[in-house]
C-alpha cells in the first residue's frame, strides 16, 4: 500500500501537510502493525471522521500547523463530535505550551517535532489501548444496563481455556453430569454457570450448593427439605435445594466434603429422579441437571473410603479441569483487564491501562488464589491501590524448575505481545526487541502458531 494510501478501516488517521514528513510517519506506524491512513489536511480527514464520529475505534495524529483548518480546530471538533477518541498532536518547538495547552483542553498527548520513528510509535500503541479499553467499558456498560448481571464468560487465551470452552459448547445441550475439578478460585462456579447459561434450562433455576460450608446436622433438610413437625424448631413445611433447582441445574462445590451418609442419599436421587423430605414417605419427582466441583485427587478419596466411587462415576460422566493460573500465564492480562472493567464499571471510575511493566509483573507471578486473587488484584488497580511486589502471590511456583519457570513466563509474554498486534510476527518482535527469526523459532516450540496466534506480516 502507498505510504499515504487510506484503507477502509484505519487504526491511525495522520494529518500532515508535509508530503516526505507525512510518508515516513505512516510508513513507520504501518511498520509498527497499524492500519493507517495518511492526509495532507483537516478537511481531507474530516470526511472519515464525520462519518465514523465516536465509533471511530482508532486514533488521529495531526500536526498544529496546517492549511486551512489546524489541529487546534479539529481538536475542538473531536472534542463536540467524538469526545473519546484520542487526539494526538504534532508540534513545532515554538508550540510546546500552546500544546500542553491542548492537552488540559483534551488532547492525548503531543509529539514534538523532529522525532524519532520509536516515539510517535510509542504514543500511538499507548493512544490505542486507552482507546480500545475504553470501548470495551462503554460495551460493559450498555450490557450491564441491559442485564441484571453479566452473562458469564470464560476468557482467555491458552491452549486449556480454548479446550474447557469447546467441551463447555459441547456438552452445555445435553443432561450429562459433569465433575470440574480445580484449586480454590479456579473458576469451577462460572464454568458451572456458563453450562447452565448455554443448556436449555437456563430459564429455570440455577442452585449452587456449598457442600464444605453446611453443617452435618442441616444438610439434609437443606438439601432434600422437610415437613412441619419433622424435627424440633421445623414449624412448616421447607423446599429443599434440589426440589426447589427441578428443571434447572444444581452446582454442588467441593463435593468431597460431602458426609457419606448424605452420599447415599443423593446417589439415590440422581438415580431414581425423586425424592422424599424429612417427615415424609411420599416421593417428589425432581428434573435435575447436576454439576459439581472439587478440588484434589478424587481417586485417593475413593481409594481412602472417604467419597463413594458409585457416586463419583454418576457425576462425572464429563470431567472439565480447570489448570491454576501458574499453569497458563497467557490468560493473566485478559482476566485482569476483564476484571478492570468490571470493576471501573462497579466503582464508577475510569479503568487505568496497564503498562509493559505491570504486565510482565502480574504475569510473573503465582496467583496462588487464582483467579479470585487476580479479581481482587483488579479491584484494587481500579482504585488507585498500588499491588504490592511481594507477599502473597509473589515468588516463584513451587515445583518448577527456574528453566520451567522462564519458559512459562516466556510463552506468556510471546502469546499476549502477538494477540495484541492481531498476530503480526513483525510488529510482536518490536515490542519484544527481539528478531523476527527469533520469534518465529520461540512460536514454534511453544505450539502458539498451531493455535492461530501467529503468522501475519504485518498490520
């Protein structure tokens, strides 16, 4: 494409006057992994502009000084007309205030001129991420609008979450029992949700159980529900858990702890379809769907007469495992800039955008709480808290070996770099500041091309 060629969906509008300053500007932000398109005035640009106006998803890089309309006006114009999009302003040395000016009026930022290739690049990618985060919250915002909680969504981007989301489309239709086994904050429940949410029993109930937290002497009437006068202090009839998620799906978290006496009971259920409450002899058909959760070796606890196997085989007829966030770094930064969201949504304020170095730090570590701790470490980027460099999640994964380690984390940083330039080889070794062959070689052995991560170009 011509240096000053315009596509049909830019990521970068450039307005300069100066034809030679114009093309080496766009050759190096095409270079970069950007789709951009060059003009030589305000009045060349504004007809993509008035025609896109805040949907505009990209950035507009403008020098001051132009014929005709400068780029003072069109910044005053952006401001009317799309308030959100960023305006990055190009100067002469002579304009530093009036820029600094610009920017308390809402401009982005502003590049002095002459500049280097790496600087104009560096301000546009951080332009972009504010702009494409804020887009992400404003769509958050309308869906949360809509709803009365968000629809659940499995994110990221490893070869483990891409395998839990095809198996959850899979079997979501069907009634098969499934068993999710994961470490505490995994996840287990939304995975159980999203099942839910995507089987034809979404209208009805969803009843999630915590097995662990009931005690022994409540579970039964908890569960299967009791008539008046069945023990003392039950005055009237109570719909246990299971009758009252008939037609829907029951999640049953750490259904190890379950007592084995109560293992019995709800074997029978899943079995013959009904049930009885305490103080009654009469059957009460249920239509359960069941999925349950648990962490650690079902197995040994079969072997060790804690769990019953006749059960555990009624349950999990699928099994979805769900890998500590140690074990899939690449899904870090997705489930924190979710989170963000979320959060920026929930306190009513702006989401802050993560730098390189916030990023390589939060993927360095273990998350020994998982995707809850990542939840948590949101809400307080969100609101202004600095996360701390040590402590609790800090340090290295246990078991590994400091090579594991460094290849884990490498993989990582590789597969975000790469989904961040929509796949561009080019663009992701820039950023990493490593060569192409390089690149190529590293997306070979961590199998990120055979998963659609890599093989573009350019942008």
């Amino acid at each position: 494409m011509n240096a000053t060629a315009t596509t049909d969906n830019p990521q970068v509008i450039f307005i300069e006057d100066d034809e030679l300053v114009r093309r080496a500007s766009v050759q190096s932000l095409q270079l970069a992994g950007f789709a951009v398109s060059g003009y030589g005035s305000v009045e060349a640009a504004r007809g993509v502009l008035d025609a896109s106006g805040d949907e505009f998803e990209g950035v507009i890089v403008s020098d001051v000084r132009l014929p005709g309309a400068s780029g003072l006006e069109l910044l005053a114009h952006c401001r009317e007309q799309a308030p959100d999009v960023p305006v990055i302003l190009v100067t002469g040395h002579g304009d530093i205030s009036m820029a600094v000016q610009a920017m308390r009026e809402g401009a982005y930022d502003f590049v002095e001129k002459p500049f280097a290739a790496e600087r104009l690049v560096d301000t546009v990618r951080r332009a972009l991420e504010r702009r494409r985060l804020l887009l992400e919250n404003v769509a958050l915002r309308r869906e949360l609008a809509g709803r009365d909680a968000l629809v659940p969504r499995i994110i990221g981007r490893s070869a483990a979450i891409d395998a839990v989301r095809r198996l959850i489309v899979n079997v979501a239709p069907t009634d098969a029992s499934v068993l999710i086994i994961g470490d505490t904050g995994a996840g287990k429940e939304l995975v159980a949700r999203s099942l839910h949410e995507l089987s034809p029993r979404s209208a009805k109930p969803f009843v999630a159980v915590n097995c662990g937290a009931l005690p022994e002497a409540m579970f039964e009437s908890e569960m299967f529900g009791s008539e008046a006068g069945a023990f003392t202090g039950a005055t009237k009839r109570r719909i246990g858990k299971l009758e009252y998620a008939s037609g829907g799906t029951v999640f049953l978290d750490e259904i190890e702890s379950m007592p084995l006496a109560l293992q019995v009971k709800l074997l029978r259920v899943l079995q013959e379809g009904a049930l009885e409450r305490l103080g009654s002899n009469q059957p009460i058909r249920v239509d359960l769907r069941v999925v349950a959760a648990a962490k650690g070796d079902m197995q040994a606890l079969v072997a060790s007469g804690v769990f019953r196997r006749d059960l555990l085989y009624r349950l999990n007829v699928v099994t979805i495992e769900l890998p500590p966030l140690a074990e899939r770094r690449e899904d870090i930064v997705p489930l924190i800039e979710h989170f963000v969201l979320e959060a920026a949504v929930r306190y009513d304020r702006p989401a802050p955008v993560l730098t390189a170095r916030q990023r390589a730090e939060l993927m360095a570590r273990d998350w020994p709480g998982n995707v809850r701790e990542l939840r948590n470490a949101a809400d307080r980027l969100v609101l202004g808290i600095e996360l701390a460099s040590s402590g609790p999640g800090g340090g290295a994964a246990p078991g590994h070996s400091l090579k594991e380690q460094v290849e884990r984390f490498e993989r990582a940083a590789i597969a975000e770099a790469l989904a961040r330039h929509g796949g561009a080889v080019p663009a992701a070794a820039d950023e990493l500041q490593i060569g192409k062959a390089t690149l190529y070689e590293k997306i070979k052995r961590y199998g990120l091309a055979e998963r659609g991560e890599a093989g573009k170009e350019g942008g």
